[in-house]
C-alpha cells in the first residue's frame, strides 16, 4: 500500500505531465457545441483549435485554420490594429469588440468576438458571432447563451474553484463570490 504522501506525489507528478493536455481535452468537450464559432489559439494568436462553427463562419474547413494566425483571417485594412488587440489581451484577459473578417471568397463580414485570455496555459478562448446574424441577441456574457446549459467551473490542482460562470451560478445557485477560492466538496 501506498503512503499518503507517495499518492500525492504520484498525482502531482501526473497533473504536470498531464493535465495541461487533459484540461485542454476537456475544454473541448464542455465548450466545443459544433455551431458555435470558437477558436482555441496559443499566446502568440496561432489557432490550436477550431469549432466547426468557426469553420463555417470563415468559410473553411478546420484544417485550414488550425495553425494559422487570427490576424490571416482579417480585412487587411486592420492587420495592423491585430498586434495591438492580442497585447491588450494578454495584458487585461479579457476583450470584447467587433472585427473585420475575410471570408474564404474574400467578402468581408463584421463579427463580433468576446475573448477570454489564459484560459489554461498558453490557451485562449474567442468565441466569435456574425453581427449579421440575429438569430442570438448580443449579450454582455462572455459565452453564448447555450453555454447556460452548462455548470462551468475550473478547479486548481488543489480542488479549489478558479473560475465559476454563470452557467454554474445559475445551476448551482451559489453566486462567484461564493465559490470562488472554495473546495469543490462546496457543491
């Protein structure tokens, strides 16, 4: 049998090899609903992933924008503004705006996008929306609203509650002051 602290080194030495990987995995499978235009990209704005809803709203295939750069997908009149937005990012975390688009026939679309920085290391979240579409009303929520559907929440190595979204705040009925920094026995 295996001592206490044998277990927690094993897990630990597990978590550092893994659980980046895993975390992303799972990421995937909770955010990922396939109409839903997200993009996963790593801290230099490189897309790592892509929904099928982000293919379709760009007008191509996953494979083509996996490994490119956001900014290979925008109206070349804001190319420039691109470095900027993805500083600001990863200074503040969080930004929300309206971009510029090229679509594979080269039509440019308006699109509005919410982004979430460092979402798990060197991982962001952009879920993006055709302002042309009506079919969602904008919203201040930084995920669409099928996301309510979802209890959301990021726990650190130790259990803790990282993040809580109000799909989670909603399901669980504990508001994020309450379960934020809190063991996740909470619930």
């Amino acid at each position: 049998m295996q001592s206490p602290t044998s277990v927690s080194s094993d897990t630990n030495h597990w978590l550092i090899e893994n659980g980046p990987k895993e975390l992303e995995l799972l990421l995937r499978a909770i955010i990922y609903h396939p109409s839903a235009p997200i993009l996963i990209t790593d801290d230099e704005g490189t897309s790592r992933d892509a929904s099928a809803g982000a293919g379709k709203l760009l007008g191509q295939p996953r494979e083509k924008i996996i490994g490119h750069a956001v900014d290979e997908f925008v109206d070349p009149g804001i190319k420039p503004q691109i470095s900027e937005l993805w500083k600001a990012l990863q200074e503040q975390g969080e930004q929300r705006g309206t971009l510029r688009l090229m679509g594979a026939d080269a039509t440019p679309q308006n699109v509005e996008y919410v982004a979430k920085g460092s979402v798990l290391p060197v991982r962001n979240v952009l879920v993006l929306r055709d302002k042309a579409s009506q079919s969602e009303p904008a919203s201040t929520d930084p995920f669409p609203s099928w996301v309510q559907d979802y209890a959301l929440y990021l726990l650190d190595s130790e259990g803790r509650v990282a993040a809580w979204y109000s799909g989670a705040e909603r399901i669980y009925d504990y508001a994020a002051s309450e379960a934020m920094d809190r063991h996740v026995s909470l619930l």
